[in-house]
C-alpha cells in the first residue's frame, strides 16, 4: 500500500447528516486509489454551484481527491446500504457496490452530497469488482450534465476521471471514476431494504429525515390533515409519487429510456438516477427497448410510466410499517394516474407549440405520436425540424422525414389549424426541442476518441449538451443530424 496522500482542503462546509444516521445505514470506508489519473472532464457550472474554484479542480491535488487517491479534508467516506426490486425480483440486499459518498456539503444552492462512482470495492460488491469503466463513465457524466441543461431532474456529474488501470468487462477495457453531486442519493431500495430487515425504528429515521430534509411542508400542510389523517407519511409517499410522474412524463417528452428501472435506480427525490444503458432514442418506436440485456423489453420506453409506478408501489410496501393502515398509502398512489397523462399532455402540447394545452388537443398529439411510430421518424429531428417550421421555415425538410407524406400532409394541416392563433409558437418550441441530444453514436464517438487519450470529444459534447437548444453552425451538421446506419447496431448492455 502507498503512503496515503495528506488531504487536500477544497474550503468546503461539510454536513454528513447521512452518515449522522447511525450505523446501521452504512459501512465507513476509504476509496481505493487508482493509478496515474487524468481529469477527462470538469462541469464547470457545478463546480461555482459547489462554492468551488474550476481552476483549483483542475490541479492534480483535485483530481487526485475526485479519483479516490487523496483523502479530501472534512470528508467521511462512506458506503451505503439499499436492497431493492431488479427486473420485478426482489432481489435482496444491493448497496454502494462502487460508489462512495464523501459525504454532505453546504452551499449557497443548498446541500449537495458528493459521491465517488468507481472508486473501489465496498462491503456491497458482491462479485463486483468496485470500478465503472471509461466508457460508461462518459456515458453518465454527458447524460446527467445534458439532463440538466433540458432541465429534467438528474443527479449531476462535476468531474469525470480516468485511469489506465485495467478493468475487465466484455472485453479489457480502463477504470474511470464520476464525482457524482445530488442533494440526496437515497434510493427507493433504502427504504425497502429496512422494511424488509423489519427494521421499524431505522425506517422511521430514515423517512424522517428524508420529509424533514426534502418535504419538510408534509408535517403541516393542509393536505396531510385533510386527505391523510395528518399521516406525513403517506403525504410524502404522494409527494414522490407526483414528483416521480413529472420525471416520467419529462423522460417521455425527450426520447429518454432509461434502462435499468429497478426499484434500487429510482431517486426519492424523483431524479434520474443511475445512468447505465440508457438511451435517447433516434427513430420513434415506443417499444424500444435500449438495453441489450432486457430481453423482455420491461424497460422499454413505453413501459416507462408503468414501471414507475410499480416501483412506488415497492415503496408503498415498505413504507406500510410505518403507516400501519394500507389505505392512506393506496390513495397516496392514487395522483399519479391523473398528474403522469396530464404532465404528458402538458410536454407534448408544448413540443407542439401550445401554450395551453387542454384534453381536446389529446387526439393531435396522438395522432402525430402513431404518425411518427409508423415511420420510425427521427424523434429528435422531428421535433426541431417542426419548431424551424412553427418559426417561419418551410415545411419541407419536416415533410421529408416521412415516407407516408399524405398522412403527414393531413396530420399537418390539423396542427397549423390549431397553432393559427399561439403568440410565437416558433420561439417556444426551440426552446422547447433540443437541436442537440446526447444520442448513442454521439457518446460512442466520443468514448473512442477518450480511449485513445483524446478527450475533446468529451468536451466538445459537454459544450453543446449545456446548450441544448442553441444551434452552433459550426457543430450542426456533425452533432445534430439524423444517427449514421451503425448507431442502430449499438448495443448497450448493463455491463459498465
Ligand atoms: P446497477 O445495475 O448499476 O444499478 O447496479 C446494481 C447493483 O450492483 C448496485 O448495488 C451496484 O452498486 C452494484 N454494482 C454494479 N456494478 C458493480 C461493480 N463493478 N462492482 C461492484 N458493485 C457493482
Ligand atoms: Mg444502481
């Protein structure tokens, strides 16, 4: 073992009220340092958020903290523990297998935990070996820093680390490792995981500072009394429950399939969490299934509101302890059949250029939905294609992503009829339609030339993802245009 490293003191205001739970929530442990690492890339906007100085993270000192091989002054390392449902099996006892939280800071946007994803073995491993690989690596810092920027709830990403360590997936592949940054990581899978310990007692602290932390307005709000017998409880459950209908009508809306929706990846605080085989899809198939090890397609996108809702359900379960009766918890489930189709309605009345959007506009947005299926239309494409058009460009290059242009033609007139009297559509839609999405042959791209040494690639793609709705002539043609012929061979597993 080599000498540790003295820490490295970033000014940070630390917190720990996590690892303040006790110690029945998590194992305290050090990362594993790895060899030689080199900053792939930094998100700088996080790191002003953080109080931090980007230039300071740019220096060996930081990226040796972030890798794991320098402790950082004020940090307590910890893993935790979670179980959870995996492809609808409960699966037991899962937990920090390669991810290590350095614990909470304070800033001025509020508390952020720091966490350290691929730094090394942890009492969760199980058969794995505690590292993420390079190209996954890539994969969830884009996504999570592109995320943002369209203003979807994510975990976020502030550094991205390599190593030349050797890690062996499929293939040899090298070790990398993302300081991921959220107010909280708590899982669905954490309170499951002490419900089914029959833990009572560490289930109510836990949900107690969840509400206290993140729902603080449960305890008095005139909900709680009126709908839920003054159980805060069953409030938050409903809290999550909207906020995870929000989420899922916003992954919808931009093409996302997240992959792996296990009850173990679902964020309490309804953020995309836990990026693997993800996808933004190219061509329109709402059964598209974008992980390779989902054979069933349980995960495919149209299954994705579903599936959610199966896993606050997993987290109804758990939290029946602490409410005793089931019912409360039931008709805490109950909004999300309402909140996810009227959030879906809202984005997508939105894509389309309306600014009120009401169910009488249902059939227009279903209609291009079966339009854009029949065809496998480019989801992205379509999209800003048709708010260029809403702005005053022609129809045409819209019209030309169809095959079957007698029914775009119908479909056409309908929503030019019905956007007749919206002030500036246009506007909104480009803001509204990303020209740039973190699609697969993109992050692929990218990941060949990191692995080469080239991280440009990387950031070039960071660049434009924090910009989503800009066009950027100089990038436009490479970075926005339909997928090339290989992207749909791709094929994106859990392995990473
Ligand atoms: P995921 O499918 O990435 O959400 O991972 C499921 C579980 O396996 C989590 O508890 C992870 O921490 C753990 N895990 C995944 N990959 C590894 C790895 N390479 N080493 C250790 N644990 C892992
Ligand atoms: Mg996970």
């Amino acid at each position: 073992m080599p000498p540790e490293l003295p820490p490295l003191d970033l000014g940070l205001t630390w917190d720990h009220r996590f690892a303040q739970l006790g110690p029945g929530y998590a194992t305290e442990l050090a990362p594993d340092p790895l060899p030689a690492p080199r900053l792939v890339a930094l998100c700088e906007p996080l790191a002003r958020d953080l109080g931090l100085d980007p230039a300071q993270l740019r220096e060996r000192e930081a990226i040796e903290a972030f890798s794991g091989s320098r402790p950082l002054a004020g940090s307590r390392p910890l893993a935790s523990v979670y179980s959870g449902h995996q492809f609808g099996v409960w699966a037991g006892q899962l937990g920090d297998g390669r991810a290590i939280l350095l614990g909470e800071t304070r800033s001025a946007n509020g508390p952020w935990e720091i966490q350290l994803k691929g730094s090394g073995r942890t009492p969760y491993s199980r058969m794995g070996d505690g590292r993420a690989v390079l190209r996954s690596s890539i994969r969830e810092f884009l996504a999570s820093e592109a995320m943002q920027a369209l203003g979807i709830p994510t975990t976020r990403a502030l550094m991205l680390t390599a190593s030349p360590k050797p890690v062996l997936r499929e293939e040899l592949e090298t070790a990398a490792v993302v300081t991921r940054v959220a107010p909280s990581f708590i899982r669905f899978g954490h309170f499951e995981h002490f419900a089914a310990a029959g833990d009572v007692e560490a289930l109510r602290r836990l949900a107690d500072f969840v509400i206290d932390s993140f729902y603080p307005e449960v305890r008095s709000s005139a909900r709680t009394a009126e709908a839920f017998g003054g159980n805060p409880y069953a409030a938050f459950l409903e809290q999550v429950s909207e906020r995870t209908a929000r989420l899922m009508a916003q992954w919808q809306a931009v093409g996302f399939c997240h992959g792996v929706m296990n009850s173990d990846n679902m964020s309490i605080l309804g953020l995309t969490l836990d990026y693997g085989p993800f996808q933004f899809m190219d061509g329109f198939d709402p059964d598209h299934i974008c992980n390779h090890t989902d054979s069933g397609g349980r995960y495919a996108w149209n299954r994705q509101p579903n599936v959610a809702w199966w896993n606050l359900h997993c987290l109804a379960q758990a939290l029946m302890p602490l409410v005793e009766d089931q019912a409360p918890l039931l008709a805490a489930l109950e909004s999300y059949k309402s909140v996810f189709p009227q959030a879906m309605l809202a984005r997508l009345g939105a894509k389309l250029g309306l600014a009120e959007v009401t169910e009488a506009d249902q059939p227009l947005v279903d209609e291009a939905l079966k339009l854009l299926a029949a065809g496998r239309t480019d989801w992205p494409l379509f999209w800003r294609q048709l708010s260029r058009h809403a702005a005053g460009g022609p129809v045409a290059p819209v019209r030309d992503l169809f095959i079957d242009r007698a029914s775009f033609d119908a479909w056409h007139a309908r929503w030019t009829l019905r956007i007749a009297g919206e002030d500036t559509p246009g506007t909104r839609m480009l803001a509204t339609n990303p020209q740039f999405v973190l699609r697969n042959h993109l992050a692929e791209l990218a990941i060949r030339r990191a692995r080469e040494g080239d991280d440009g690639g990387v950031q070039t793609l960071l660049a434009l993802l924090q910009r989503p709705f800009d066009d950027d002539p100089a990038h436009d043609a490479e970075y926005a245009g339909l997928p090339p012929s290989w992207a749909s061979s791709l094929e994106i597993s859990c392995s990473s």
